[in-house]
C-alpha cells in the first residue's frame, strides 16, 4: 500500500500527491519571524539601516515606521514592513546584524580596556612600564601625557591630558584589534 489507499469497500484509491510546499502554520510563522525582524529594523540607527543588504522602499517604509505615533498606524506599518520583508533575504539580513552586533561589542570592549589601562596607567607607575613594553609604538606619546593627567587629577578633576590620555590608549588598542582580525 505505498501508492495507493484502500477505502472502505475495498477498493483502492490513489493516495493524494503530497505537496512540496510548507504548511499553513509555517508560512504564517515565517511571516511573523519576517515581521519580528522588520521590529528590529525600526530600532536601528540610519547608518546601520543603510548598510544592510534590503531595498530603498524598505529603508523608507522603516523611516517612516519610526514617525508613527500612534500604536494602531505604527502596528499598521510594521505589518506593511513585514510583508517588504518577504521579499528581502532574511538570512542575509540576519548575518549583517549579527556582524553589526559582533563590531559593536568589539568596540565597546575596545572602549572598556582603554579606561582600565588609564586608570591602572595613572595609578602604579609600573603598569605604565608593562604598557610601554607592550605596546612600544605609543611610547613616548602616552609616557608624555601621564604626568600632566595625574597633575589634572591632583588639581581637583580630570581634565585635557587625562582626555587624550584614554584617546591615545584607545587608538593604540584599536589598531592591535585591526591588525589581530585582518591575520
């Protein structure tokens, strides 16, 4: 009984062909998966948007989404995104922003090192001995700047050297970051 089916008299019938397509049920989940990432589209900056492997009209129709104020146009609207979005590659767009994500995080934590190292710089003299060995191409710019930075904070607050202190740490860690990935 592979290709057929027995009724109830017993006669056989042709089983029905099976369809390729997906389900209803599917279709409707990938379409409310589509419409969540539309959402997502709406909280994102414009250099971001524009970046993004999707269609001048969807970049318009998420500008305008983020114009809306009214809960039931806004909902309209991203009911409207989400059908554009069906014509876009979601996986395509799903990479680009896990992609955006991973540079973000790179930058945050690039950001983050450069604040512990100018306050461990301005705190032991040695850590500033570990960073020059460390980094030898920033030597002289930072090693000029760290005095005049703790001078700042002895005054009463950071100021101007205690600024291009953590400016020039971060460059220099941005730089070891560029040329880590690129290897």
């Amino acid at each position: 009984m592979s290709a057929s089916r027995r009724n109830t008299r017993g006669a056989e019938r042709p089983e029905p062909p099976t369809d390729e397509r997906p389900s209803k049920s599917q279709r409707k989940r990938d379409a409310h998966a589509l419409q969540q990432l539309g959402e997502r589209l709406v909280t994102l900056r414009d250099d971001v948007l524009v970046r993004l492997p999707i269609g001048e009209e969807l970049i318009e129709a998420v500008r305008m989404a983020r114009e809306i104020r009214s809960h039931e146009g806004r909902r309209r609207q991203v009911q409207l995104i989400g059908k554009l979005m069906r014509d876009a590659d979601g996986d395509a767009i799903r990479a680009a922003l896990s992609d955006e994500g991973r540079e973000h995080r790179t930058t945050v934590a690039v950001q983050h090192a450069a604040e512990r190292w100018r306050e461990r710089i301005l705190a032991d003299e040695r850590v500033l001995a570990n960073w020059q060995a460390e980094y030898p191409d920033s030597r002289d710019a930072i090693a000029a700047l760290v005095p005049r930075a703790r001078a700042e904070l002895a005054a009463g607050g950071p100021g101007r050297a205690y600024r291009e202190l953590y400016r020039k740490l971060r460059a220099e860690l941005e730089n070891t970051a560029d040329r880590s990935e690129t290897q």
